[in-house]
C-alpha cells in the first residue's frame, strides 16, 4: 500500500475515533431519547461549547476528507506517488490530529493555521498529480 493510501485510511480511523467522544458527550448532555430519536425538532438544551466544537471538528473532517481522498484516488490511480505525495499525505493527517484539540479547547488563531496547513496539503497533492 502507498503511503498516501496508508494515510487515507489512517485519516478514516481519526474519523471514527473523533466520533467517540462528541457522542458520548452529546448523549450525555441531550439524553439518549433524544439522540436515538428521530430529531424531528431541535433539542431542549443547545450542546455545550466542548460538545460543539467536537461536532464542528468532526464535520470539518468529513469535509476535508473528502477532497483528500479525490487527492489520494488521483495521485494513486495515476501512478504519481512519490515522495513529495507521501510527505504531503502525512503533513494532512498530522493537521487533523492537531486539528481536534485545536478545536476542542479554542486555539486561536493556531486552529485556523492548522486547518490551512491541512487543505494547503491537499491542495499539493492534487497539484502533483497533474504533473
């Protein structure tokens, strides 16, 4: 497996892991009748600030995820792997660990430089793949 498909899948893991403790908290704080109910309204109570910024860092990577796996897919599938895709691949997935207590406990402006540093990744890996 190339190093920019290990990081992919690596990056899926950081997905599922981040889901952990925003639904245990969301449960806690929403109530599981709530949570495993249709939401057909809004809930009773808003989520806490930590609660919040874990659900938002979780949608930002379901975000980012997406064009870095149209990256990964057209880097791998058009055989231009190399060094620089691999390092851009690790750079990405480092910025989304950072990224979740970035987020989590309100690093500004460093949850913004992280974030960027995360799409400028991906932004070059889809470069290279063009060249």
């Amino acid at each position: 497996m190339t190093a920019e498909l290990t990081a992919l899948c690596l990056a899926g893991l950081l997905q599922a892991l981040t889901f952990l403790p925003f639904s245990v908290l969301a449960n806690m704080e929403l109530g599981a009748n709530y949570t495993t109910g249709p939401r057909d309204r809004a809930p009773d109570q808003p989520l806490s600030t930590l609660t919040g910024r874990l659900q938002r860092a979780l949608n930002n990577h379901f975000e980012g995820l997406i064009l870095f796996t149209l990256a990964v897919t057209v880097v791998t599938l058009g055989g231009q792997s190399s060094w620089f895709t691999a390092t851009m691949a690790w750079i990405y997935l480092a910025a989304r660990i950072l990224y979740i207590p970035a987020y989590a406990l309100g690093w500004t402006p460093w949850r913004s430089v992280i974030w960027m540093a995360g799409f400028t990744a991906t932004v070059a890996l889809l470069l290279a793949a063009l060249v």
